[in-house]
C-alpha cells in the first residue's frame, strides 16, 4: 500500500533526512586509514541520539548496529565491527534515521585516502546513474514531462556528453572519471510549453585549460543573452557568442545551433552561434528562443556517432555547451531557464 504524506509530515521526513546528511558528513569527516568500522558506528549512533534521533537500523529484524558499513567487494548491509579500514579502501555508508515518528534513509560511497582511478570511476558513475533517476523523477514530480524522452526515438530524459562529446550523449555505462567534464542538457515540457537548457559541469578536479572552456563558453551565453533586445537581430547574437569564444582562443561549431523554443521543443528561428550571411528576424516582444553556444577547444568539425544521436568533436578536443530559454521582453531579455528567472539589466 501506497501510504501519502502530508506537508507537515514530509516536513518532519526533511528534519530527519537533515541528521541523516550531517551523519554521513561526520562518517566522512573521520575516515582514515586505520580506524574501524565499529569505530565510525559509534560516532554516528552518538550522533544521531544527540540530536534527536534513533538510529533506524538499530534492532532492525534484529540487525546490531546503527549503521551499515560495506568497505569495497560489499555491497550492503555491512556490520561494523573490528575491520579497519586501509587507504585505497572505498566505503558504502549506510544512515537511517527516525526523527519523531518518521524515518529518512541514505547512503554514499566515500573513499579512503586515496583510491584507484578505477575505483574513482566507479564511484563517479554510480552518482551519475542516481542523478540521471532523479532527473527524471524530479521532472515528473513537479508536473513536468522530459521532453527529449521519446522525441524522434531519443530513449532518456537528459542529455548526458562527456568530454569530447558535444551535444545528445546517451546516457548509460559511461564510466565518468576525475578530470572530466560533463554536458548535462535537460528539456521540460509543463503545461503545454518546453524549456531547454543546458550546462557544462566539472567532474572532480579538472584541468586548467578546461575550465578555460568552460568559463569561455559561459562568457559566450550571457553575452548572446544581452544581445536579445528588442530591436536587435538574431546575428546580433550570434556575433556576440562568436566574439567572445574566439578571444579567449576556442572554436565555434557551426554545425549546431540554437533555436525558438516555445509549444515545441524547435522552432523557427534558428540562432547561429557564428555571424554569416544569415541575420535572422528582428527581435521582437514575446519571442523565445534558446541560446546555447557549442564551442571547442580544438577545430570546430564534429561526427554523429553510431547510435546515431551523439555528436563529438572531430580531432577529440574539449567541447562544452550552455544554454537558456530566453523571452524578450519590453524590459530586456528574461532567462527563463535561471533558478530566479532573472531580467538581465
């Protein structure tokens, strides 16, 4: 049975899912090399008690701790006791917590000291694989539908492009690394209208060259964003996006571009990233477009790859790609796709 919450209820479930965090944070704060799992059970179930909480697990069917801590080959359901951990160890920390009634439960994987690339890998893309669920899930608890799911074939809610790859990576068994740097790029369908945007993050500590990319190609999105004006044409923003990822010394793809975006997910018109022969429509009041240059750190020639939907740079260099949904509006443009909906003055 199905058992819904009310707001007040999910209210006390966020107190406890707080406890649960802090807990995690503390496990964390303390592992080293060489101290026990018992150890670390202990100072979370003193923790929890100290704020309120009952550790969850505790008595569970009679499971005899307040934690579950699973170093490296165990999965789950680990019982702490005299096993010391080792550096290059990985940890699977498991904290429930019941907090007036109501239960949170959480669980990371932290390592030890220091860990194998193939380890960090390993970590890197379980997060993924949760965060891509959640995105998914978070578009439908509030509403929304994934627009990309479905269209023209496209099999997942996000675009996930790693590295190389610029736009439409399928998300899957990708195994994300220290140093790499990811294209996330979602699309919202709610109430009959779609909202496009997309962000370039870091994974771990990346290059100072990539992050170069990176802050060229956010510089390259707000300033095609303040070019959509009232008045102004579409090459307006297109040289703007092109000016200012040339002068940092990156390439602009001109194979892919942005694009209006309203009922549908495209529509007219297309927005270059690159001033040519095309100057697209005066800007007008009420129109929305997505801006979103893609730019490399290489030559700007791209491939579509096998499946058929992702696309990389040709000589393998660095992409990164941003993008909003931006209205223009009397007072300059509006980003539709900011956690504020900000007008840009």
């Amino acid at each position: 049975m199905i058992i819904r919450k009310s707001a007040q209820e999910i209210d006390t479930m966020a107190r406890a899912g707080k406890v649960v965090a802090e807990t995690l944070a503390l496990v964390e704060e303390h592992l080293q090399p060489g101290i026990t799992t018992g150890e670390l059970d202990a100072l979370a179930d003193e923790f929890i008690r100290s704020h309120g909480g009952v550790a969850t697990f505790l008595g569970y069917k009679g499971y005899p701790a307040a934690t579950c801590l699973s170093p490296n080959s165990m999965v789950v359901h680990g019982i702490p006791g005299k096993t010391k951990l080792e550096d290059g160890d990985i940890l699977s920390v498991d904290v429930g917590v019941t907090l007036d009634g109501f239960v949170a439960d959480s669980a990371w994987t932290f390592p030890v000291g220091t860990i194998s690339a193939d380890a960090q890998r390993l970590l890197a893309t379980c997060k993924a694989a949760l965060e891509a669920w959640i995105a998914e899930e978070f578009i439908r608890s509030r509403g929304g539908v994934p627009t990309f799911k479905g269209y023209k074939g496209y099999p997942a809610a996000t675009c996930l492009s790693p590295n190389s790859m610029v736009v439409h990576g399928i998300p899957g068994r990708t195994k994300l690394e220290n140093v790499d740097i990811l294209s996330v790029d979602v699309g919202v369908t709610l109430d009959g209208f779609v909202a496009d945007s997309a962000w370039t993050f870091p994974v771990g500590t990346i290059s100072a060259d990539a992050q170069r990319l990176l802050d060229a190609c956010k510089a390259a999105l707000e300033a095609g964003i303040d070019k959509a004006r009232v008045g102004n044409t579409i090459g307006d923003i297109s040289e703007a996006v092109q000016t200012v990822t040339e002068a940092a010394g990156f390439s602009v793809i001109r194979s892919l571009v942005g694009h209006g975006v309203g009922r549908s997910m495209h529509e007219d018109p297309q927005v270059p990233n690159f001033v040519s022969a095309y100057k697209g429509p005066e800007l007008k009041e009420g129109m929305t477009i997505a801006i979103e240059p893609m730019i490399t750190a290489g030559a700007a020639e791209v491939y579509i790859h096998d499946d058929e939907w992702s696309i990389s740079t040709a000589d393998a260099s660095l992409a990164a790609h941003f993008e909003h949904t931006v209205a223009v509006t009397a007072q300059g443009p509006r980003i539709l796709t900011g956690k504020t909906g900000v007008l840009v003055p």
